[in-house]
C-alpha cells in the first residue's frame, strides 16, 4: 500500500485526496489549518507537522500556496520522497529547475500536476494533432475565465501569483504539449499590475509563437465573483479544425474534410473518471513501472519558464525570446 502524505487543506486538496482514496493509498496529512477536517472526510491521519508526515510517507502532494511550492518540494526530496506538485512547480524558472535536478540527483519521481492534460476533450484534440488529423497545425486558440480567487497571495506576482501564472499557466502547458517548444512571447494584461498586486478583475492575453511556425493565443480572465467558471480550446491546420467550449455542454467538434457519406464528426462525451484521478493514477503507475508519466518535471520547468517570459514581456512592452531569457538564467 502506498503511503501519501498531502501537504495542504486548501480546496484543491479534496480533488487530489479523493484521488488517492480511490487509488487504495494510505494517507496522510499536515496543515496549518484544516488538516483535520480533511483527515475526518477522508479517512487520513492528521499529522502535526511537516517532518513528522516526511517520516510516514513515500510520496508527498504538495497542494498550497504556489509561492511554498518549491521549499516544500526540496524538503521532500532531500528527505527521499516522490513528490506530486501542484502548479506551478516554482514562481521562476531558476527554482523549478533546481527542484528537478535535485529530484533527478536524489533518484526520486517528481510529477508537476498540469491536471488539463487529463481532461478528455483536450486529450482528444492531442490524439488527433498526433494523428495528422487536423494536417498541419497553424493555430491553437485557449481561453479560460472563471471568478477572481479570494486568498490575496494570488495576486502576487513576485511570490508566484498572478492571473498568467496562476490561471493561464495550464493553457501555456497544453500550447506546449499540442504545438512543441515556444520560440517567443508577447504579452498584454489589463488593467497592470501595480506595486506587485494584480488587480481584479484582469485580463491578459499571450501569444505564443512556436519553433514548429505554429502560432497560439492565449486569454485568461478573472471575473467578477460569482461568474461561472469557463474553457475553451480550438485547433486549426490545414486539413481541419477541432474545438470545445465547457460552456457547449461539454462536447467536442470537428470540422475537417470527410467521405462524402459522413455529415459530420462528433467524439464521445466527457469520460466519467475525473481528471484529477487519472493524472494521479498517471503517476502511480509511472512510479511503478519507472516508466515516464504524462507530464515530466521538463514540461513543469518550461510552463513557469514561458510564464516567467510573460511577465517580462508585459514589463518591456515587447515580445520575449526564450533563448534570451535561459541565457539570462
């Protein structure tokens, strides 16, 4: 029985602990606060600090604060742990990457958790870019909006919030994961961030231009409180196109060229496991095989890496190299 110790009682916790209930894990938890609430739903044992939980567990699911993300992941690893992460990874580049090589270094497993990579409609989009489906890829459109967070270390950028790297950071992944590596970066946000506090609501968009030539636009929202949370994503090449819209009851379409006696492609429905079962189970069966899980500690460092450019291009008004932010690195 794997044993799980869930650093964090924050909303997100709950995802991640019903995952690992499901999954038959022995679990565990610490936490400022809340620890116990979430021991009591289900079925952990509160622990009452950090080091106590190191010395009970294998793997650690580090799901707080972003800006804690990276001290509690060296923590873990320098204690010999498997850690989960959730994103981002770090608030820079220069952190995430320390966090991977030192789990490279100490020869444990380090999962970034970019859950949308396990959501069926995006997946399916990923099949058929892989497929040849869509010819060649042009442009990846993402949007994502949803009400403003309530905990203001969201709204610091310095110490790894804001809207880019907080909210959009999961569409600069699944960009990466669609159209390859990122060349450059423009971005533009509105209002600005002043003093370091992001205001709300805010918008920003990024235009990522991809070494394969392909182009995506990304735009992310926080809204006014009680806005509903929504997604959508579209594919374009030379051959097809492939959409979803979470606010078109969750189906996806494509429009592409087909047999004359073929109307129209419509893949199935949303699959039932949810999204962040099947990107912990992802990992436990990567940590079992040994083999490489969906998302690698590579695809965590590059997501805060095109972040972090972002934000760099917002502050210069100009597009951002990326060769030009590593070599500053």
């Amino acid at each position: 029985m794997l044993r799980v110790g869930l650093i964090g009682a924050g909303g997100i916790s709950r995802v991640h602990a019903d995952a690992w209930r499901a999954l038959g894990a022995e679990g565990f938890v610490t936490s400022f606060q809340g620890a116990e609430a979430i021991a009591d739903e289900y079925g952990f044992e509160a622990v009452p600090d950090l080091d106590d939980l190191l010395g009970l567990v294998d793997v650690v699911d580090i799901v707080t604060p972003s800006s804690s993300h990276a001290e509690l992941a060296l923590r873990a690893i320098a204690a010999g742990r498997h850690v989960v992460c959730e994103k981002p990874l770090a608030a820079t580049a220069d952190e995430a990457q320390r966090v991977a090589d030192a789990a490279a270094e100490a020869g444990v497993r380090l999962f970034p958790a970019h859950v949308v990579r396990y959501f069926g409609e995006y997946a399916r989009i990923k099949d058929a870019i892989d497929a040849g489906r869509l010819g060649d890829l042009a442009v990846l459109r993402f949007s994502r909006a949803g009400s403003a967070p309530q905990a203001r270390w969201f709204f610091r950028e310095s110490t790894g919030g804001g809207v880019i790297r907080d909210l959009m950071i999961h569409d600069i992944d699944q960009a990466v994961w669609f159209a390859g590596p990122v060349a450059s970066v423009y971005a533009v946000q509105n209002p600005p961030t002043v003093d370091d506090v992001v205001p709300s609501p805010v918008t920003a968009h990024v235009v990522l231009t991809h070494r394969s030539g392909v182009i995506s636009h990304l735009h992310a929202s926080w809204v006014a409180p009680g806005m509903p949370f929504r997604t959508s994503v579209s594919a374009s090449g030379s051959a097809g196109r492939m959409a979803h819209d979470s606010a078109d009851d969750r189906v996806s379409r494509m429009d592409a060229v087909l047999a004359d006696e073929v109307a129209d492609y419509l893949p199935p429905m949303s699959p039932l496991e949810s999204p962040y079962y099947l990107e912990i189970a992802d990992f436990v069966a990567a940590l079992v095989s040994g083999g490489e899980a969906r998302v690698t500690p590579a695809d965590g460092v590059e997501a805060v890496a095109i972040a972090e450019a972002a934000y760099a291009s917002i502050a210069a008004g100009t597009p951002i190299t990326l060769n030009a932010m590593e070599a500053v690195r």
